[in-house]
C-alpha cells in the first residue's frame, strides 16, 4: 500500500465525517424549528403543510385577524408562540363560517387532534369528504342548526334521521316530505309541530284514517271527502265535478268496463288481486273468483264485461244468482224490443225456486203472450189469470197485472184493444217521462218506415201514453207493468264495497326545498361548527 492511498483514505473520512457533523446541525436546527409547531401534535412530516394552513389563515383573516394573527406570525419566523393551536382557532372564530370550515377541514386533514370533531364535520360539510350515512350518524348532537343539516343529509341519502322526532316538529315541511316519500311507514306525532295546519297535513300525509271528516275538509282534500262520502252512503249519486277517483267509483257501479280497469289502481290485497283477474279472463266469466259475484252492486259492471256468455251452475249460489238476474234482465230488454227470443231467455227461470225470479219470469213470459195475441181471443187473457194466479205472489205488481187481466176478460172483446204496455212497445222502462218516450216513438217511426203494422203499434201506444198524459185514458186502468221485481232487476247503482279503496295518505303538497333555502341550512350548520370549533380551543 502507498502513501497516496492512506492520505486518500484519510481525506474521505475527513469529508465523511464533516458531512455527517453538517447534517446533525441541520437535523438540530429543523429540530429547535419544528419544537415550536410540537403544540399542534402532527407528524413531522406534516409541520410544512401546518406552516402552510397557519400562513393561509393569517392571510385570510387580514386586517380582522389583529392581535391574534400578529402573535401567530412569529411561527413562520421560526419562533416559538405560547398556545399556538388555541390562537389559531380563535383567528378562524373570526373568518367567516364558509371560510371558516375549509381551514378547519385542513386542518383536520393534516391531522390536528384538536380539530379531530370540528374538522370532520367542516370537512363534510365544506364538500372536501364526501358524506355516508354512516359518517353521518357518527355526528354528535351540539346544535339545532347543525343537528337539522346531518339529518337533511341523511334524509337526501335514504336513511332516516338520526333524531327523527326533532326532525319531524322542525324541519322545514319540504324535508319532511322528501321523509315520508323515502319512508312511509314514518308516523309524525300528533301535534308535533307549532303550526297546527302543518300536523293536520303530516297526518293526513302518514295515517289519514286519524282525521275526522271536519280535518279532511279543513284540508280541502275532495278526494278523501268524497271517498269517505261513498263509503258512508254508496248510494250516493257522485256529481261530475267530483274528483275523478270519486267519478271512476261511479263508473263501477253504473256498470261501465273501463271505470273497473282505472280503479284497480286504488286497490290493495285481495280487492285488487279479484278485480285483476276478472279483467284478465273477460272471456272466461265461468271461471271468474265466486267473491266476485257475492254482492250484487258488482253485477252491472260484470254483466258488461262477460255479455252473453254461457254461464252453468249445477247449484245455488252467488253465480247462479247472477245468472239468473243477468238472464232476466236480457229478456227484459228483448220484451222492450219486441223480440219473441224472449222466450228462449226465460225458459230456464219460469220453475226457478227463487221466488223473486220465477214471479219475474212467469210474469214477463204471460206479457210476452198477451202481446202477441189477438185482442179479441179471450183464451190467452184466461191463461194469464191461471199462470199469475197460480203464483200464490202478494207482490203489488202480481196483484194489479192480475186485476188487468179481470178487467180486459170483462171488457168486450171487440172494445179491448192492444194487450200491450206503452212504454214498454216504445222501448222505455215503464213510467217514462214524456220527453223520453216522445222522443223513442219518433226514433222507431223513422225506423220503421213503410212497415205499417209495426208502425200500426207504435202509433197505438203513442196515443195511448198521449191519453193517460192529458187524463184521457184514466177509465182504462194502468196497463201490465214490468219488471215486476224493478228494485232487483234493475236497482239503483250502488258503489260496490270491494272497489271503495281504503284511505290512501295524502300526496305531496310541498315542492322540493329550493337551493337558497337549502344553503341557508348549510350556512347555519357551518356557523355552528365554528363555534363547535371555538369550543375546542382548549383540551
């Protein structure tokens, strides 16, 4: 080994070791510097990223920032300040809370334990973190202003407030509305609210089965007025400026087809499930639900939908009842047009069990027979007596058809005259008024037009339903009335219970909360947190 190579040893260990004394002045140097950030507790990694949010914090707070931002600034001219975090949150008191929280959000980025709570909520509620419902839930209950805007954001993700009764009594009414339309199964307390409009409208909203009918009228809710109407007396005739689900219940019971489709859509459970699966098989009536043909307020509507279709029923029950009546009500309007299928219509009935039915039959198959008689024989008169006598019937109707019959057997044959009812050879229901029946005659003469017998006929119960009008015809006596059973055969249209919907809540009243009022809350919430903040100056 030369003497060049132990010099050259000896000169790199010299600059070795002068590089490492260098770096542990530097190391001691950094060290006396970041001592005086120690107070804030961050990773040592973090201190120039703490230089850098005090040094923005005293910039923003500007001339506000005063005595407390001028004792902070001897931090970012390496010196120590006594109660640095302290000092801090109190310059950040002074900005404005929008500003407020996005320090205090960088702060708690950072990693500043002092900020641990304030600092997440800034960071939430500055945008800088994304809020979860989780996160959400982790926020504790400091104030009013703040308390509202978690539970907001909470309602905006789908979950329910963390402090749902205080929610429900002040929350502004739009927000509770986005609860209920998120959750409906939500019940607001009765009375929660100042405003005693408002409990009324969250009721009705939630459970409205707990109005009185004076609460759904203060409400102004026709729908629920008039459903309620309905169930209190479906008899009722709805108006046309009724509601139209008011309208549709009518519909139904008026025997209309597309009424029963619209108001599936205010059913529920088994109502709904029946009604469906009528509407899906309107050609299979036979294999229609049996419910379906229990109350008869439902056999208008069903009688449209299945028409003529064949209908066999072994035994008694609710469809062959319906049977019975759907057939009876056929043959009705076949007597009205003067059609001898009548017959074949009523032939199953005429021995029926059911009173009301073969009484209706038995009486309409006599008419039929007198109307296609001659007037002068009296052998069809004597069958007619023999045939309603033999009905042993104490119906009104039996009895003055029966006293019709006497008196034509005891009038002259030649001075009888037609066998037939008036209104029913025009083709209106008996009883009429007379600008209905005008008004079938002049239909049926068009119609009839160079058919002169028929025409003969009509004429004849013109001037018949012109003489009892003026009084004229009075000595003759009423004429054979049908339908005998009027209040079974064609009743009054009632609302059927099955389709009458249960109360339905109230609908949205209220539009979406608008974003100036929505950052009103958020402003609120972000004063709060700077106070929070404040609070946490000390440990």
């Amino acid at each position: 080994m030369g003497i060049s190579d132990a010099r050259e040893r000896k000169a790199a260990a010299l600059a070795a070791e002068r590089e490492r004394l260098a770096r542990v002045r530097q190391e001691r140097a950094q060290g006396r510097r970041d001592s005086i950030w120690q107070e804030f507790q961050v990773a040592s990694d973090r201190v120039p990223d703490l230089k850098g949010a005090v040094e923005a914090a005293i910039l923003a707070a500007g001339s506000s920032g005063g005595e407390t931002a001028a004792n902070l600034s001897v931090l970012l001219d390496g010196r120590l300040c006594p109660e640095a975090p302290r000092l801090l949150l109190e310059l950040l008191g002074k900005l404005p809370p929008k500003i407020g929280v996005l320090h205090l959000a960088r702060l708690h980025e950072i990693g500043v334990p002092r900020v641990a709570e304030s600092g997440r909520v800034a960071a939430l509620i500055s945008g800088q973190a994304e809020p979860t419902a989780q996160v959400l839930h982790k926020i504790r209950d400091t104030s009013p202003s703040l308390n509202l805007w978690r539970d907001a954001e909470l309602v905006r993700l789908g979950a329910k407030p963390k402090t749902p009764d205080r929610f429900l009594a002040h929350a502004p009414l739009a927000l509770v509305d986005d609860l209920l339309d998120g959750d409906p199964s939500v019940s607001p307390s009765a009375g929660g609210r100042a405003d005693e409009r408002e409990n009324l409208y969250l009721l009705a909203r939630s459970d409205p089965v707990k109005l009185t009918d004076e609460q759904v009228e203060a409400l102004g809710w026709p729908e629920e007025v008039w459903r309620r109407r309905v169930v209190a007396d479906p008899l009722q005739r709805v108006p046309d400026e009724a509601p139209e689900s008011a309208r549709i219940l009518q519909g139904v019971a008026d025997g209309d087809p597309r009424a029963l489709e619209l108001v599936v859509g205010f059913l529920e459970g088994k109502s709904k499930q029946l009604v469906q699966h009528v509407l899906a098989n309107p050609d299979k009536p036979a294999g229609w639900p049996k419910a379906m043909f229990t109350d008869p307020a439902l056999w208008p509507v069903l009688e449209e939908l299945c028409g003529g279709a064949d209908l066999f029923e072994s035994g008694p029950g609710p469809l062959a009842d319906f049977t019975a009546w759907r057939d009876l009500r056929a043959a009705h309007r076949e007597l009205m047009n003067v059609s001898a299928k009548a017959y074949e219509t009523l032939a199953p009935y005429v021995d029926s069990a059911d009173t009301w039915v073969r009484e209706e039959a038995v009486a309409t198959e006599v008419y039929l027979d007198l109307r296609f008689a001659d007037p002068g024989d009296s052998q069809p008169l004597h069958d007619a007596l023999r045939r309603l006598s033999a009905l042993g019937s104490d119906h009104p109707v039996i009895r003055d058809n029966i006293a019709w019959v006497r008196r034509h057997l005891e009038t002259d044959r030649n001075n009888r005259g037609p066998l037939f009812n008036p209104y029913l050879e025009l083709g209106v229901p008996h009883g009429a008024p007379a600008e209905e029946w005008k008004e079938a005659w002049r239909s049926l003469r068009r119609d009839l037009r160079g058919r002169t017998e028929e025409l003969s006929d009509v004429n004849q119960a013109h001037d018949r339903l012109r003489d009892i009008e003026t009084g004229d015809g009075s000595s003759s006596g009423p004429p054979y009335v049908l339908p005998v059973h009027e209040e079974k055969l064609f009743p009054n249209p009632r609302v059927p219970e099955l389709v009458i919907p249960t109360a339905r809540p109230l609908e949205r009243r209220t539009e979406a909360l608008g974003p100036e009022e929505a950052e009103r809350i958020r402003e609120a919430a972000m004063a709060s947190v700077m106070r929070l903040a404040v609070r946490e100056r000390t440990p």
